[in-house]
C-alpha cells in the first residue's frame, strides 16, 4: 500500500468508522480492528484491510470462521472473510468495505434470529 493511500484510509478511519477503531500491524498488513452493534443488538469485532489487490473484512467476534457451508446463505467464506460483493474478490475501497461489513453484521444476525435466508443477497429467489 502507497503511503498515500495509506493516509486516505487513516483519514476515512478517523472520520468515518468507530471512534474505537484501532490500526494494526500484522505482519506486512496493516489494517483496522472495530467493533459494531447491529441493529439486532448483536455485537461484532470486525478486521478490514488490504490485501495488496482489493480490501477485505473479517470476522474475527463472534468465531464464525469455518462454521457455515454456504457461502451465498451467510456471505461468509470458510476462513471468516465477509463476502463483500458479488466478484467475490473484496471491495474497491475502504468506505465501501465498511459498509458493506455493517449491512453484513445486520443481514448475519437477521439470519441467525430468523433461519431465513440472507436477507441482502442477489442470489435470494423471490
């Protein structure tokens, strides 16, 4: 990641995310850990970053990594990443993963609460 596009995320982060979010380094990734209520009162601890192509968000509370087959059912991939769009390759940038992992958290609980499909999905048959 360019040192300028670096100070673009910090600067969306500052403005634009949970005044908690924390930047972290791991390994050569930086990104940010935040946590976000749904609007079902569920709790999540969220990691976005970029992954030298696109960005990317995590999972990391409530363990979710694993723990579902489907990944049009939860928009979630095995290893805990959040199906950000339909390319399946991650969002273009960090404004568009955060909201996509907010209305994530949202659809997940929905679908946890209810067993009814994912609620935001193009692959829903109506």
């Amino acid at each position: 990641m360019t040192y300028a596009k670096l100070n673009q995320d910090r600067q969306f982060v500052r403005n634009g995310m949970p005044i908690s979010t924390k930047e972290l380094s791991i390994g050569p990734t930086i990104g940010w850990s935040y946590e976000i209520q749904c609007e079902y009162g569920k709790r999540y601890t969220l990691f976005l970053y970029f992954d030298g192509q696109r960005y990317q968000v995590r999972c990391v509370f409530p363990e979710v990594a694993g723990k579902f087959a489907s990944i049009h059912d939860h928009h979630l991939f095995p290893d805990g990443r959040i199906c950000l769009d339909p390319s399946s390759q991650g969002a273009p940038d960090i404004q568009y993963a955060y909201t996509k992992s907010v209305i994530w958290a949202n659809g997940f609980s929905f679908f946890q609460l209810t067993g009814k499909p994912f609620p935001f999905s193009i692959n829903n048959k109506t």
